[in-house]
C-alpha cells in the first residue's frame, strides 16, 4: 500500500486505514491475507484519524480543520499538580504526547489548545514530590 499509516478503525471483518493522504478499506476476514477493497483519491493531507459510526466512515486528515478549545477551571481541579506546568496532552501510542499549542493562563484558570485531529485528552502537570530518608536506629545488641 505504501504511505504513513497512522490511523486504524476495526469493524467486524473490515479494517479502515489510514494510509498517507488515502483511506484504504481492508477485509481482514483472513487476518494473515488482507484484502483492498478500496481506497480514496488523495486527500489534502495524511489521514490522522479515522472513526466508524455504522455504516459511515469519518476520515480526518491533518489540516482539514482545527478548533480551539478553552478549558475552565476552579484551581482546585489540579491536585497535586504544580499550576505553572499544567498543559492539554494527548494519548498517541500508549504515551501522553503534550499538545504543541497548549497554553495555560494561570490569572484567568483557563487553558487554550489549537487541535486538528480527534483524540483522548488530558488536562496533565508535573508534581514535586519529596523523598525523605528514613532513618532507623537500632536500640538493642
């Protein structure tokens, strides 16, 4: 097939794939020899994600939209976690990856992300965690 595969939905026996800038059906019925169906004509950019709802199809190539999201919270939301460090992360490949255009605005209790792909998300900062010793004395022979 060819091309950066970088999205993958699974359907019964038809695999959706994202491959480059194509989606590329697939009848993976016999999992060892997958069959094309079809495919699409090139699309304006590599395909990131693809969803399956029914009958349809939803291909999401890069470039094809983007949206700001503009998160609030009460400050208590955060935990643990130190407020100068808070960012949105995504999950891509069994890791958090943080967005590129994630910023906080600590005054306002808002955090603001440009995204253009579909995706779980989080709301993720950095601890400080200190770790003392533990000293143990011996009171006998």
């Amino acid at each position: 097939m060819g091309g950066v595969l970088q999205a993958v939905a699974v359907q019964g026996g038809y695999a959706n794939v994202g491959v480059g800038p194509r989606l590329v059906i697939l009848n993976i019925s016999n999992p060892a020899a997958p069959v094309v169906l079809a495919q699409t004509s090139v699309f304006r950019g590599i395909v990131r994600d693809v969803a399956v709802a029914g009958n349809h199809v939803y291909v999401f190539p890069s470039g094809a939209f983007t949206t700001t999201v503009t998160l609030h919270n009460t400050g208590a939301e955060k935990g643990g976690a130190l407020e100068s460090t808070l960012a949105l992360y995504a999950r891509e490949d069994s890791q958090w990856v943080k967005e590129p255009t994630s910023t906080l605005d600590a005054a306002a209790n808002t955090l603001r992300a440009s995204l253009n792909h579909l995706g779980l998300f989080a709301i993720l900062g950095d601890t400080l965690r200190t770790v003392l010793p533990i000293i143990v004395k011996r009171t006998g022979p």
